[in-house]
C-alpha cells in the first residue's frame, strides 16, 4: 500500500462532478488497490473520511471511518452513493476536511439519511445513518459533486484554526 498525495483548495480536481464506476471497473486490481491506498492515507492524515477527488481521482468513491474523540464510524466503503434525508431535523456541528488543512467551521446537516450505493465489492448496499456517520457521508458525498464544507456555511463566524479548536472548542473539553 502507499500513501497518496491529498488534493487542497484551489486544486480543480475538487470541483469538478465525479464520474461513476460500473462493477466492471470497481473489481480491477486499480481501484481495489486504490480503495486500499485512500485508508491508508486517511489513517496518516488522521482523516475521518477520504473522497477521490481528494486523491485526484474524479471517480464516485470515498472511504470514511474512525473511533476517537471525534465520533465513532465503522469502516465503509462507498461507491456511486444516492444520499436522502429522512425526516427535516438538521443539526449544525463542527467539520473539518484534509483538503482544507488546519481548519474548522461549522456547517448544518440532516440528523438522519438513507445512503444507497454500491460497496467495494459491487455489491448494492442500503442504510440509515444518524448524527455524526451521517454528517460523514453527506461531507463526503458532497465531493463527489464537487462541493467543499465552506460552501455548506450559512455564517463564517464559526471558522477556526485547529489550535484555537482545540484551545476553545473541543469536545474534550467539555
Ligand atoms: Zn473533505
């Protein structure tokens, strides 16, 4: 496995609407050994989730996973997602993204989602995702369509560096 270079903000490759793949395509020793590579390069950056354009692959595929402070998140795999919110609660909460290092801000999201995709082995998966897994997803879907954090904010008030988050606003520190 290898570590791969993390696209940030201002590369165009985030910007663009991502293709999707067929099964054909997500069997290929590529995009297996890619899908290897994105954990691999979250787990370095300490990501919570990876999409491919933030690898400069304009394909519809993100990993995301985690257990720390942050949340927990089982490990996933997901292709050519169909995001929907369930229900009209939205929450706003704290993100962060590794293509814009060192920042975070808060953005609003569905509380609850259906995600409809297609997992690493073709196969089409379908679940409900609540709170934090769910704010993941949407994130995460939105690079896909080319749409960073920053475009979600209502307000810029909330932006802040990573030291003064974890001087300030940390959950820990609640
Ligand atoms: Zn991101």
């Amino acid at each position: 496995m290898s570590i791969l270079k993390v696209a940030r903000m201002g590369h165009p490759v985030l910007r663009e609407r991502a293709r999707p793949l067929d099964g054909t395509e997500i069997a290929t020793p590529r995009i297996q050994r890619l899908i290897d590579d994105m954990f691999e390069t979250m787990h370095d950056s300490q990501g919570i989730g990876l999409a491919g354009p933030q690898v400069h692959e304009s394909i519809r595929l993100f990993v995301a996973g985690v257990d720390d402070d942050d949340g927990t998140m089982a490990p996933v795999v997901i292709i050519n997602p169909e995001v929907s919110q369930i229900g009209s609660v939205v929450e706003e909460d704290w993100e962060g993204c590794l293509s814009i290092p060192d920042i975070r801000g808060r953005v609003s999201r569905a509380l609850e989602i259906r995600i409809r995709a297609l997992d690493r082995h073709g196969k089409p998966i379908s679940m409900t995702a609540n709170g934090f897994p769910a704010r993941v997803i949407q994130h995460e879907t939105d690079h896909l369509d080319g749409v960073l954090f920053f475009d979600r904010m209502t307000a810029f008030d909330s932006l802040t560096f990573l030291d003064e988050y974890s001087r300030f606003w940390s959950k820990n520190d609640e």
